[in-house]
C-alpha cells in the first residue's frame, strides 16, 4: 500500500470522496511551528468546488479540523492529523457507474485492482476531492518552508484548452493570480480562457491545461541522488494529483530540440552569489538545487466526465453500450489544482530541507 509519501515530513493521505471525512497526517512536522489556522483555511477554500462560474457548482463546505499535534496553535513534534467532512454528496448516479465505468476516469481499473471492494462512490479514493488532504498538508509544509528559510511556493494557470498565458513577472504572477476565476495572472489571456471553459461546458465536454509552479528561495543543495533526486520524488508526489499527465522542469521537454550552447546555464556572481544567467533547469542540477528559482510545469487532462454521451462496456452484460452522465463535474480542473501543485511542491521540498538538515526537528526551545 502507499498512501504516505515522505521520509522525515512524512504524509499519509486518507479518505473517500463519499466517505465520512477526507484528510492528512503529517508525521514528522517539527515541534514548535507556530500554525496560522486562518491561512491553512485560506488554502483549503482555493481548492474548494463553488467558487466560481470555472468550477463545479457542488458546495462543499471544506471546514477544517485540526485533531492532534498541536497545543496552544503549536506543533507539538506528535503526528498532525487534519481533517475536513463530506457533507454535500449525491452517490445516487455512481452504482451505474460500476458497471458502466466511465471512460477517462478510474471507475474499470480500480474495480480489478481491488477485486471491486473499493469505495466506488464519488470516485473513492481516486476522486479529486483527495486532494483537500494534500492541500492541508501542503499548508503546513508551505509556513514550515516560509518560517524557517523564507521559501515561497506559487504556482498558476499558464495553458486551458490550448489558450497560452504570456509569461509574466513574480510580482504579477504574487499579485494577481487569485483575482481571476481561472487563476491566470494575465487577465486578458484568462477572459479567453473562462471563455473557453464556457464553450466547453456548453457543449457538454471538458478543457486540460497546465499549471506552472515556482519556488524562490531554496538554497543550493537541496536533493538526494540518485534515486530520492528533487525532480523524482516532486513528480511522484506530483501524479499522485488526479489528471496529471506530465511534468516538465524549467525548459522541460524543448532541451530536447535545443544545443548544449543555448540550454547551459552560464555561471555569474550576483553580489558575490553564484547565479546562473538564464534557468533552462529549472534550479535544479544532478537532482539538487543550485539556488535558482525552482520551476516545473504540470500538464492536466481534460476532466473525464462529461455529459456528452461516451462509448463504454456494460460489465454485467459484456456489450458495448453508450454512457450518458449528469451530476456536478468541474469543466476544467485546472483552476483548482494550482493550489494543489503549490500544496504538493512544498511537502515534498519540506521533506527534503529537514533531511538535508536545513530545517531542524525543533524549531524554538519553549521558555521555561
Ligand atoms: C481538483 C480536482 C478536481 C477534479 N474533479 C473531477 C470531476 O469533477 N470529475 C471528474 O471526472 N474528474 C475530476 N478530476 C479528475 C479525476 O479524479 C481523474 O481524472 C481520475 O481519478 C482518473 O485519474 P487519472 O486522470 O490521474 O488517470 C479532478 C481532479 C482534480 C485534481
């Protein structure tokens, strides 16, 4: 089983879509981090459905509970278990669903993983609503970073449906992100965006996209080769994300097309640091940090259901039978996931600062 990721920040993720809670626990988040509970809720509302005309019109509440490893708003050093419980739920149309599993999604290929005592209702365990989980303890991770080395974590929306934002400066990118519905910070390329999310859901189909995530602020030297390198362990963490479909660091897959002389990342000094002039690398050389801006971009497939009607095998009967789902989907995921990109990065770089002793397992002694 491997539903914990982590060697020292250790996450273990837990719950069902249908079932009665969804959650993480954090094993290893060092004692004496101060949580601010109003930005842990903060985070998880990004995530949440209902926040827009972009997202499905499910409303899930999403309050968080906080059910160990704190004291007085402190981190104790025991293990943090949080959660949020699932209110707002219809399995009504999700029987068929077994029978008739919907193409694109998990609903066949969970069924013969688990001989068909999964949770099937909602999706289970392979439903995006796990990803509240991720968001809590990515939030922890995110103030754990940020407190103790002054790591930010930002991601956003950079493609829908084929429409490219332009790249924009850090500052726009921390500015401007959360003030449109599809979480681009170029508000002319994310109007043609929600208009294409628009057309989508219209015509009764569904948009992918990408999200780009930066990490300013990580020291050179963070990573361990050669099978725990940044670039491995981020893009295992990263596809345990539902509808993730690739990942690509800095310039990612066009160094494939490019010479030694343009993708190397000529050294200089910036007030006596080592830099490098440009960052086709993404920050990160031999699967450690060379103090760049980590970058990495993940691509998301368009969201499975849809309620065009879909070509499926009726199970029971083994014939070849049309799908025709209703219920409450998200047109496109994207717009919610760049908070579960930013939540992932983070526990994973957490995880990697504590085990390369950046960040210590006590962060201040208690006044006696
Ligand atoms: C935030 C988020 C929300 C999602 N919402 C839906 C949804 O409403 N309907 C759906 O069919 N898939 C949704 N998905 C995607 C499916 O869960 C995913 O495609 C499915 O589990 C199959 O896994 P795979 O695409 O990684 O192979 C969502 C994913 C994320 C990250």
């Amino acid at each position: 089983m491997s539903n914990s990721i982590g060697n020292i920040f250790r996450v273990t993720s837990f719950g069902e879509s249908h079932g009665p809670c969804i959650g993480a626990v954090i094993d290893g988040c060092p004692a004496g981090l101060r949580l601010d509970f109003a930005i842990l809720q903060h985070e998880l509302d990004r995530r949440r459905p209902g926040q827009s005309q972009v997202a499905t019109t499910r409303m899930e509440e999403d309050r968080l509970e906080v059910l160990s490893g704190v004291y007085n708003g402190i981190t104790t050093g025991a293990p943090l278990c949080m959660l949020i419980w699932n209110r707002d739920q219809d399995s009504s149309k999700y029987d068929e669903l077994q029978v008739k599993p919907r193409p694109g999604h998990a609903d066949y290929s969970a069924q013969v993983r688990y001989g068909g005592f999964n949770d099937h209702r909602g999706g289970g365990r392979f439903s995006g609503r796990i990803t509240a989980g991720f968001v809590m303890a990515g939030a922890v991770a995110k103030q754990l970073l940020y407190e103790t080395l002054g790591v930010e974590v930002l991601a956003h929306t950079v493609s829908i449906g084929g429409v490219q934002a332009p790249r924009v400066s850090l500052e726009e990118i921390r500015g401007k992100t959360e003030s449109t519905s599809v979480r681009c910070p170029h508000a002319p390329t994310a109007e043609k965006m929600i208009a294409a999310i628009e057309a989508a859901r219209q015509s009764g189909d569904s948009l992918g996209g990408e999200v780009e995530c930066i990490v300013s602020g990580l020291p050179a030297g963070v990573g361990q080769p050669v099978f725990d390198t940044l670039e491995g362990d981020l893009s295992k963490a990263l596809f345990a994300v539902p509808a993730v479909k690739a990942v690509e660091f800095g310039t990612g897959k066009r160094l494939a097309s490019m010479r030694g002389s343009a993708a190397n990342d000529a050294y200089k000094l910036t007030d006596g640091m080592v830099t490098t002039a440009s960052n086709h690398s993404g920050g990160i050389l031999g699967g450690v940090s060379n103090g760049m801006p980590l970058t990495c971009r993940v691509a998301f497939k368009p969201t499975p259901s849809i309620s065009l009607p879909q070509n499926t095998v009726d199970l029971g009967g083994m014939k070849e039978v049309e799908l025709t789902l209703s219920g409450r989907h998200d047109p496109c995921v994207v717009p919610r996931a760049v908070p579960v990109v930013e939540a992932i990065v983070a526990m994973v770089l957490a995880d990697h600062a504590l085990r390369r002793g950046l960040v210590p397992q006590v962060l201040e002694r208690k006044p006696s």
